[in-house]
C-alpha cells in the first residue's frame, strides 16, 4: 500500500471526524427502525430532516400519478444515507451551505405535466445552518421563497446516483464506487489524489443519456476544469479546459462520480472499520464483513484518580453529581470555605470545577453541537459530569448556550422572521459577518473529499 500524501491525508483526517460525529448511531438506528414500517415522515423527523412538501397539494398541482411517484420515493428515501452522503465542506465538514440538490426528476412525459419536477434536498445557508437540518421540497421552477438558491446544482446533484438515497439500490455503490475496478492507466494529464478516474467513462456517459451532446466538463476544486471527449467512446479523451468560452455550456460530471467515495478511501487506507460505516455503506463495500464487537457505548469508569495532596483520590458520581468520593462532606464543606478566603480550592475540588467550566469532553461535546447532534452533545455532558451538575460560567457552559441561539437563528430562517442583513449568528471562533457577501463567502469554500 502507498503511503498517503499530505493532501489525502488531510481529507482522510477530516473524513474520519465526519464519520464520528455527522451522523450518529442512534440517529441510523431510529430513522431505520422507522423508515422499515413505512413511516417516512418519522425517518426524516429521526435524521433531522424537514419536510417542505405537501402530498395532497401535489396531487391537485401536478397531478395523482406525479404524487404517487413522488410518494413512492419518499417510502424507500433513508434520509440517514442521504445526509452521510450530502456534500460537505471544509475545515469541519460541515454540510455545504446554501445548496439545493436534485434527488429524483420527473419528467412530463412520465406523469403528463408541462414541467419537469425534481425532488429536492436543501441546505440551508451559512448563518442559519445551526442543527444542521436538511429539507425535502419539490421543485418545478417556480422558485422557492427564501432559499438563496432554489435551482438544483448542476454540479451536486444525486438524481443520477441514487444509491446514495433511496434504501432500494444502495447495494450499487459498491459497482459505482468502482472498489473492483482494475487500476487506470495514465490518463495523460496530471490529477488530484482522490480523483474516481477509473469511473469516469462510464459516469459521463450515463450523464450523457439525459444530456446532449458528446463531451462533459469536470471540476476539480474552485479553479480547475477538464473536458472528457467521449466521441469515441468507450475510449476517453481528458484535455485541460480552455480558460474561456465553451466550458459553461458543457454538462457537469456530478461531484459523487468526480471523486472515490470517502469510506472506500477510508477502508482502503485502514483508518476504519466497516463496523463504524453506515450499515447499508457497509453491506455494499464490504459484503463479507461480519461485526467482530459490540457498537461502541461511550461509557466511562465509574470513577476517576486525583492526585490531592500526596494521596490518590477518587471523584465519581453520586445521584447524578460529580463529586469527591475520599472526602467525608464536613471537610468538603470546610475546603470550600477556606477556598472562596484564600482561592486555593482542594485539589480533587479544582478538579470538578475545571470538569465543570471545560471538561476534556469538550471537543468531541462541540463537533456534536456543530453538527447538530444535541442529545449526543448532552449525553456526552451526563456521562462526564452527571444529569445533576449545575454548570458555572465557562467554555462548556458558552458552547450550549451559543449552540441554543444558534437553533433560534435557524427557527427564525424557517418561518422567514430573520435573513441576512437583518439578524446574523456568530459562529465559535468567527468574525461576525451579515449579509449576502458572509453566506457567499463560506458558500464558497472548497468542498472537502
């Protein structure tokens, strides 16, 4: 196996921490459990999925064959899978801001409308993207209120790949992923690691059959393009776009079919195991595997060592607070009087209260808040602390409190009371910005792989 460059191991690293936090187990569990009883709207309400459609409405707009199609979908949609594979950006991997993707096209001659419709998924932008949330519309080109960008994304768009989606065909992923594809040969210009080479031909093609024409472009990052000529096709032709004029015209290879799949990058560089995959990831790239452990708890002792004064003592939970177990309550009172004189608490006492203000939980407790998951987040709180602590000003206490006026934000974006240039969030670490330029800013920051 080669080594990994600075730059695969960079994505790899933020791949791994998407996979930890992005989308929970007990998220998975849940919208499956719901999603195998037929309740859709559960599943997506379980994956933190918002639902902007309406079935009966459909029905008289477009018609009951179109809304039996699209109700169909919505049955075998795993919204779990879809949010794994939603697009995402760096440094966090957070999902992409402001996007709308197409996950299923109608086309009139298979319903008899006058439109095409497309079934689409929506993120929302930047500074309303507290939780995380996904939405569900339909969309026939008639807009789409206060998204920012309403129109389906030529360059993400997962109507032709939906494996990534629909629990029916994800077994594909493995053959589109191309994990038993032969190595490549040298495709004559210089590429980024990662790139699904391999696949490109077939991809192009398949895009070819609802587009016309005989080349497609491909977007590697914000400032590189390439062509692939498939006029002699199954022979590929890969050129170097020209600067200007030609290119915009030409139909986009989809980002899912530009680059291999991170869990397949992930498997093969051995940095995890298909335990730790979504399981229908998991049962289509590694069809052999049998869980060898448990799933993970995240359970901790139940008490822990502290050096106090030349003696090793124990702090543990006691009806649901952390306190100090080798210390007998008339001390622990006494230690906490002579403390607030003097400012020098014991030390198992300094221990609690600097658990209290920044547990060393506190990382993995905000990549949890960030990506939406805020009953992880507070479990992970209980678990360190207990269900009982109080919690004092500090770095704990500002990351929930920051992460509650985050979700108002994006409640308030919801029901249109908030927008850009009227109410903002400032994000830990960020400098505040407002208005359109601070959504297009983070909007436009390279997607991670």
């Amino acid at each position: 196996m080669r080594p990994l460059t600075v730059t695969e191991d960079s994505r790899l690293s933020l791949w791994l921490h998407v996979r930890e936090f992005a989308v929970p187990p007990s998220m998975i569990e849940t919208a499956t459990a719901r999603r195998t009883v037929g309740d859709w709207a559960g599943a997506c309400a379980a994956a933190h999925v918002d639902i902007d459609l309406n079935l009966r409405s459909t029905a008289r707009t477009h018609g009951r064959e179109l809304m039996a199609r699209v109700r169909d979908d919505l049955r075998h949609l795993a919204p779990d899978l879809l949010r794994w594979h939603m697009p995402r950006i760096v440094p966090d991997g957070l999902l992409r801001p402001g996007l709308t993707v197409s996950l299923a096209r109608y086309l009139p001659a298979s319903y008899g409308g006058g439109a095409t419709v497309h079934l689409v998924a929506r993120t929302p932008p930047a500074w309303a993207g507290a939780g995380q949330r996904i939405s569900l519309a339909l969309w026939d080109g008639s807009g789409a209120g206060r998204h920012p960008h309403p129109r389906p994304n030529r360059r993400f768009r997962l109507d032709l790949h939906r494996h990534l989606w629909d629990a029916r065909r994800a077994g594909e992923l493995r053959v589109r992923a191309g994990a038993g594809d032969p190595p490549s040969q040298d495709p004559g210009v210089p590429l980024e690691p990662g790139c699904a080479v391999d696949r490109w031909a077939a991809e192009a093609w398949t895009l070819l059959q609802e587009e016309k024409g005989d080349a497609v472009a491909v977007r590697l990052g914000r400032r590189r393009l390439l062509v692939l000529d498939l006029t002699a096709f199954p022979e590929v032709r890969i050129t170097t776009a020209p600067t200007r004029g030609g290119r915009s015209a030409l139909p986009v290879l989809p980002d899912a079919a530009t680059w291999v799949p991170p869990d397949l990058m992930l498997l093969r560089a051995g940095l995890i195991e298909a335990d730790r995959l979504h399981p229908l990831v998991a049962s289509a790239l590694a069809p052999d595997h049998f869980p060898s452990r448990p799933p993970r708890t995240g359970g901790r002792e139940a008490w822990r060592l502290v050096e106090c004064r030349g003696a090793r003592h124990r702090i543990g939970l006691v009806d649901g607070v952390l306190v100090p177990l080798d210390h007998d309550p008339a001390e622990i009172h006494r230690e906490r009087l002579l403390s607030a004189l003097t400012g020098t608490p014991l030390p198992c006492l300094r221990v609690i209260e600097e658990a209290h203000r920044a547990p060393e939980g506190l990382p993995g407790i905000r990549a949890r808040l960030e990506h939406g998951d805020v009953a992880g987040a507070l479990a992970a709180v209980e678990d360190l602390l207990g269900p009982g602590a109080a919690l004092p000003e500090g770095a704990l206490r500002g990351e929930l409190e920051a992460a509650a006026r985050r979700r108002v934000a994006h409640g308030r974006f919801r029901t249109g009371l908030t927008g850009p240039g009227k109410e903002s969030v400032i994000w830990p670490g960020q400098v505040p910005q407002t208005g359109a330029k601070a959504d297009h800013a983070r909007s436009r920051r390279t997607t991670s792989r």
